[in-house]
C-alpha cells in the first residue's frame, strides 16, 4: 500500500498538480496497495464521526474495548476482515452503523495472515447493536460481493464520507472517482453524491450525483449545531490539504447548500475559502464547552504519527493549536497512520474518543497481518489542561535559519540557560505551500541548533523554537525564514531486475544521498508501449501486472526536493506468467429451482475460469462446452430433474489454462410451484380460446387444463404441451360445446396449484345477408355475405305451406351462393343457413321466405 510513496510526492514538490502525482504513483497494481495513495494526494474523502449524540455513562465502551471488538470480529467472523475509514452513526432504532471505504472481505487463514484472494469493494458497513458487531453489509451477494454503494455512472467508483439520520432515511455523502487509466490508481475525483437508505431494514433507496465543483471532496465530517448541519470539506492542492465548510438548514441534506467565505455564506461552492491547512481526508469536529474542536491526523507534515486537535469559537474557525493529543505508535514499526475520526455517540464524559487507520508501505505486510488494516481507538482527556505561564520554561529570544549545503535549513538559536533537562523543539511552517499553522519537526534537542531536511526548492519557510520543560513547553521564539535552494540528486545505480512467476518483475537499486523516493518507468519492447510504472519509497519495487513472453526495459530515477535526477541505466527482463493452480474450494449446491450453484475461492486478479459439467445419470462420457466466468461462482441451468451432474473448473490467466480442479458432484432436483395463477381470462375463437392469465413465475412454463361441461365431463384433462409464458391458444374444441379452464405453474418437478376455473362456448360465425329468389321451374338461388375464407356453410330450409320440418343439405356449400331445386311449385318456402366445420353446425341465421313458381 502506497500511502508513503504519496507523501514523500507531496514532500519533494507539493505544488505539483494532482494529475501529475497520480501518474507517477500507478505502479502498485493489487488494490490494497492505492489505497493510502488515494489518501496522500488527496482523492479519497475523510469519514469522521456522525452528527453528536449525548454521550454513554462511565460504562460505556472505552477504547481498548472498541479496537479489540474490531480486530475480534475480523478475525473470526468470516465476512469482514479489514477497512478504512470507521464512520459511526446512531440509528434512531439504537442500533450503531460503522461504514467503511475500501474493504477486505472474507475470513483470515489461521496464522493471521489475509488471503491475496480475499475480495475487495470499496464500501461496506458494519452493524453494531449494543456492543456486538452483529453483521456486514455490503451490496451483491455472499459470492459476488459488491459496493454498498454502488457508482453512479459507468467506470466510477464511490467512497464513503460522513452520514447522517434525517427522518427514517440514512443519508451518506459519498465521492465519485472515474478511472483515467489501466492502472487502480489511475483514477480522478468527479464529485460529491448522496446515498440513501430506508431506515431500519438499510434499504437502499438512490444514489443522486450532487451540484457540486469536484475541487472539494464534501462529507469529511457533518456537525450537528443548532439549527444547522456542517458539514466539512477537504481540498487538496499539491502536497497540502485544507478544510472547507458548508451548511444547510436542519438535517436534510438534500436541502440548499452554503458555503463560507470567509466572511460570510454563499449559495456558490466555488466562493467556499480555506479554514486551515493540515487537515487529513478524514478529520472530526465536535462541540465541548461552547468551543468546536477539530481532531486530525497532523498532515502539515509527511509521516506524521501525531493525532492532533485545533480549536475554535466557531464552527468556521479560526482554528488555533495544535495540541498534541496522541502519537500512533505503529509509526515506530514503519507502519503508516491516517484518518482520524471522533466518535462522540460513544464518548465517555471529559473525554474524546478517536480513532484512526493504520496501513503499511508493503502490501505484502498488509496481507501477512491482517490485524494491520482495521481501525484502532484512542481516549484522551478534553479540555486539555493548561500549566501555569510562570512555570513554563522561557523562550528563545531568537532564531536563525540559513540555507544549508545539502538542501537542508540550518537553525542556530542562543541557549536560554545551562540547565540538563531543558530541551529544544523546533516547528516549522512552509509559506509557499500554503500552510497555516506550524508544525513540530523531528525530535527534541538539547543542543541549540537544528539541521531541517526534506525541503523543497524555492518554497520559503518559517521556523519556531521553543523550550521543553518538566511542567510544560514555552511560548514560541521569534520566526526565522529563509529560501530553500535543494539541487537535484544522482541517478540511481545498480538497477536489477529479476522476473518472477505471476508477471511480476522484482527491481532494486543503490540508495541515493537525501533521497527517499524514486519513479520508475517501463518499456514494453514488443508493442512500443512506455508507461510510468508508480513511485516507490526505499530501493526496491515489484512492477506488476506484465504480459506473458513480453520483454521489458526499467529505468528508476531519484525524486528530491530539487526536482527529479537524470534516468538510471536501463535493464531487460522477460516477464513469465505461470498458468494458475486450480480452483481451491468448489462446492456445487442444488438449489430448489433446478439449478446448482458452484463456488470457489478466487485466485485473485486477472484470472477468468472455465465450468465444465457432464451428466452422469444420462451417462454423457465427456463434458460438453464450458461456461466462462470473471468471479469465484457459477449458476448452472437448464438442468434435468433429478440427474446427478459432475463439476470441474479451471482457471486462466495470461499464461495459459492451468489443471482442472477436483469434480464435485450435485443432483439437479426442482419443487414444484407454489405460485397460483391468477386473473386468468379467456377469449373464444373458432373451434378455439385464447387463454392469458398473470404468474409470479415469470417466462415459467405453465401447464393448461380443460374439460367439456357440455358432454359432463367432470375431470380436468391437462393440454398435451405446455406453454411458456402467460398465454396459450387451445385449438381442436367443438363449436357450441362449453368448457372449463384452469391453468398451473410448472416445471420438471411437476405443476403446481390451479388457478380459479374460467368458462367459456366456443362458436361459430352466423351468416348474415341472406337473399332468396324463386327462378321458376321448381328452383330458388340462395345468395348471403361470406362469414370469411375458408368456412363452409350448410342449407337448412322447410315447406311452410305443408308444414314441414326444418331439413338440412346433406352436403356442406362451399361457395356463399346455392341453387335449391325440386321445390313444389306454389309452395312457400324458409331457407336458412349456418357455419358449418364438417362435425357442427354453428347458429343458423334469420330465415326467408319465397312462394315457388
């Protein structure tokens, strides 16, 4: 994790634009390695505490007891084993939501160690209710975890910053990052969103991008006060960040939004003014006493471990301090600190309680200790308690800096008295880069004089002394200030570079004088391709990530306070790509649908897997085509029921397919519905009905059932075929019979419970436009209106004048015209005619009359 590289970027030139930075530092490819990058230049927005809520009696949680839950959970609750950020918010039902930035997923192996496989989203939450960590929240599922809150457009990505409750509604101010290259950290700020969540089931609710410039990342702290909720802001610029403020009327943050000035408030974020610099992407303020008091991690200065607060009168400031409160003693094993949150739903009276973040340089170390990346608490006593003016030691009557030969400032002051336990602390403030307040630097002298390193050329700076005593540390000596003139060092020598076997390529080097950091840039030599591989700390990289059989040349070159030396001598290696081993874990679990689903442990990134599968019950003896996946999981589908299957998966990266993994094996077995059908509705047609009805099982096959009450038939008959879907035409019915249907979800299991029963008659058309006229010789030619293509029609007619019956032809008309002969002459005829479809004849229509001649 890179978050020193991003440091010593801001110490040697904090003036560079962002852009600049974040191309120097996209060597680290894993992810956990970007984020404390993210954080040094800047881009990732602060999660402090939530709104204050009155604190817990002396029983509450201290701070041991809140680190030690942290780490207990990660480590046995197989779900969440490492975050940033640690934002707290009171949920109006009690409970206590934790969120969290960039997040490792899943259990630890036995000896503490995180599993390179372990997945990673960029946020997630805890929920705590009393004082157990209960669950983890995160979007997606188990198997294909995903942000809680996911991005708002595609290729971004979101960060938490602070939350609050308005009403039954979570609302999280979150910030928008888009990619701007191939590399993780190759990424840029777009803005602030909100996200919301119903309240109590946590339910998201929408994700809505805020009218905001991207300048400041808004949501590193809300504040609760009065009539408004503040909320704070972190602009970086260069190597320096600063706090802004915003407010809005209540505890909506949906409503209107100002900014301060300076001297007062504005409808516009761009008029928004700086309240003080040193402030890190998380930092908390908090009301105590009638005062606001600010907690931070010191970024005034790079590396710092100190945890400290700045006070003010106001909620804009001016902030005054700092005071030192607490220093982070990971920083003594190397380890890097940052974002600093208050807590103060959990505070214990007279105190405040904090926490903050610990990471390392080495992403190795991050995954070897997974107890590294996850939150640590600290109490301290607030109000501090002020010694006595007179019983401090006294002050330095002046101080002298003057421009050393190696780049550095070289402090001289006279000694205040000959005294063994009076000490010297030097501060020291750099003008150019905009810092408002002084900070301490290095440790404590006895001797009064100081070398000040790690300058960058031409800012101007301003120094302090003052003097350590038993009861407590003198007003500040008079400003010293001077030009810093840094030259630009050596090129780097002794580059090597040793290939590894998942596409890494290990380099080290010689160290350089007064250097720290050092960019490193790659040459693909079979495409062309030059790129800036990252920035790195110490004299040894690993570049990540490289193309199989492809040949490469490095170069490193020293990053100083004077600017960047000239390029080491090149060399070549051959990255080498081993073919993954296979899936550990997979499991293949039946589900009730008829599907199985498969699960694996991931092999980490830039590897894609293959399903294969045969169906041992129908005897297949091979598998058939494999099914591609990009995660650790697989659904398999169209299944039959009650077959065993057997699974193999294989992984592949860009070296190849590697060995099969171990088969499992799963019975594909499905329930039958329990959905009903239901609004089923019934059309008739000729000789047919069209049937639609509403299901739960959408696109699901259905099974139509009938019976033809006409003939008393009481049993349903199921159709031979189903139906997919919500719609079925059942041909083949009798015209003028009337039936009964009722229609079942199914599937390889059977069919599930009908629907309510619908009656319908199927019928055939009448003619209509009957004419009848008597030609003579016994004969009369029948005319109608066709019923439409291809029906038949049959003739009926009777004798009126003898009274007969109503007789029918004993052959069906094709035509819409008939010639009826053997008429008796004087005799008055009806003719009639009907539909006919060879078995039934539909409903004859209106008769006519004629006398025969």
């Amino acid at each position: 994790m890179t978050g020193r590289r991003g440091f010593l970027v801001a110490l040697v030139d904090p003036g560079r634009q962002v852009a600049d930075v974040r191309q120097e530092v996209t060597g680290v490819r894993r992810p956990a390695r970007w984020l404390l990058v993210a954080w040094v230049l800047g881009l990732l927005t602060a999660v402090p505490a939530a709104p204050p809520h009155r604190a817990l009696p002396d029983r509450g949680p201290t701070a041991a007891r809140l680190t030690a839950a942290f780490a207990d959970y990660g480590d046995t609750s197989g779900r969440w084993n490492g975050a940033d950020r640690t934002a707290s918010v009171r949920l109006p039902d009690g409970r206590l939501l934790w969120l969290f930035s960039d997040t490792f997923l899943g259990p630890v192996h036995p000896d503490g160690s995180r599993p390179r496989t372990a997945p990673f989203i960029h946020n997630s939450a805890i929920v705590q209710r009393g004082d157990q960590l209960a669950e983890t929240v995160h979007g997606g599922t188990t198997e294909d975890p995903r942000d809680l809150v996911p991005p708002t457009a595609p290729g971004e990505f979101s960060w938490v910053g602070d939350a609050t409750v308005s009403g039954a509604t979570l609302q999280v101010l979150v910030h928008r990052y888009r990619r701007t290259g191939v590399s993780p950290l190759d990424h840029t700020l777009v803005g602030t969103a909100l996200a919301s969540f119903a309240l109590p089931a946590l339910t998201p609710t929408g994700v809505r991008p805020l009218p905001l410039d991207s300048r400041v990342s808004w949501g590193s702290e809300l504040l609760r006060d009065g009539d408004h909720t503040y909320v704070y802001g972190t602009e970086a610029a260069g190597g320096a960040k600063f706090a802004h403020l915003a407010r809005v009327v209540g505890d909506d943050l949906t409503g209107r939004w100002e900014f301060w000035t300076g001297d007062g408030w504005s409808t516009d974020d761009r008029a928004s003014t700086r309240l003080l610099s040193g402030v890190g992407t998380a930092y908390g303020v908090q009301r105590i006493g009638g005062r606001y008091v600010l907690v931070t991690q010191e970024n005034n200065l790079v590396f710092s471990g100190d945890l400290v607060a700045y006070s003010a009168d106001a909620p804009t400031g001016p902030f005054t301090g700092p005071d030192y409160l607490h220093r982070a003693p990971e920083t003594a094993a190397g380890h890097l600190v940052y974002d600093v949150d208050l807590h103060p739903e959990l505070a214990r009276p007279g105190r405040l309680l904090l926490s903050y973040n610990v990471n390392d340089v080495d992403d190795a170390v991050t995954y070897a200790d997974a107890g590294l990346y996850r939150p640590r608490f600290v109490e301290v006593a607030w109000p501090r308690q002020r010694p006595d003016r007179a019983d401090l030691p006294p002050t330095p009557s002046t101080l002298t800096a003057r421009p050393g030969g190696a780049g550095t400032a070289e402090l001289d002051w006279p000694p205040v008295r000959a005294d063994d336990e009076l000490r010297y602390q030097v501060h020291r403030r750099d003008v150019t880069a905009g810092q408002t307040h002084f900070v301490r630097i290095g440790e404590p002298t006895t001797a009064p004089r100081f070398s000040a390193d790690f300058l960058i050329n031409g800012h101007d700076y301003e120094f302090r002394v003052s003097t350590l005593g038993r009861r407590g540390e003198s007003p500040p000596s008079p400003v010293g200030r001077m030009t810093a003139t840094v030259p630009p060092p050596p090129p780097p020598q002794g580059l090597r570079a040793v290939p590894g076997q998942a596409g890494d390529v290990a380099l080290s080097w010689e160290p350089v004088p007064f250097v720290q950091l050092f960019r490193v840039t790659q040459h693909d030599l079979g495409t062309g391709e030059r790129s800036t591989v990252g920035t790195f700390t110490g004299t040894t990289a690993t570049v990540a990530s490289l193309r199989h059989a492809h040949a490469y040349e490095f170069t490193v070159v020293a990053v100083g306070g004077g600017g960047d030396s000239p390029p080491s001598a090149p060399v070549r290696a051959t990255a080498l790509v081993t073919p993954p081993a296979p899936p550990p874990g997979l499991v293949a679990v039946g589900q009730p649908d008829g599907t199985v689903r498969l699960s694996w442990r991931t092999l980490g990134p830039g590897v894609s897997y293959r399903v294969y599968r045969r169906d041992l019950t129908a005897g297949t003896p091979q598998d058939g085509p494999p099914a591609v996946e990009a995660t650790a999981g697989h659904l398999a589908r169209h299944l039959a029921h009650g077959h065993e299957y057997e699974f193999t998966v294989d992984a592949v990266n860009d070296g190849g397919a590697g060995a099969r993994s171990a088969p499992v094996r799963a019975r594909a077995r499905f329930t039958a519905p329990t959905e009903v059908p239901t609004d089923l509705r019934v059309e008739a047609g000729v000789g047919s009905v069209e049937l639609t009805w509403r299901s739960a099982v959408l696109g699901g096959w259905h099974r139509v059932y009938r019976r033809d009450v006409s003939v008393g038939e009481r049993d349903f008959t199921a159709e031979e075929i189903p139906t997919r879907g919500t719609r079925a035409v059942v041909p083949g019915l009798r015209n003028g019979h009337e039936y009964e249907f009722t229609v079942a979800a199914m599937n390889q299991a059977g069919a599930g419970p009908p629907s309510a029963p619908v009656r319908v008659t199927p019928q055939l058309p009448t003619p209509t436009g009957l004419d009848v006229t008597a030609t003579g010789s016994g004969e009369a030619l029948l005319t109608w209106r066709s019923a439409g293509p291809g029906f038949a029609y049959r003739v009926q007619w009777r004798d009126a004048t003898a009274g007969g019956q109503w007789r029918a032809a004993p052959y069906p008309v094709r035509e819409s015209r008939h010639t009826a002969v053997l008429l008796t002459r004087g005799h008055d005829y009806q003719f009639r005619v009907a539909v006919t479809d060879g078995r039934d004849d539909g409903p004859p229509g209106p008769p006519v009359g004629v006398r025969i001649r």
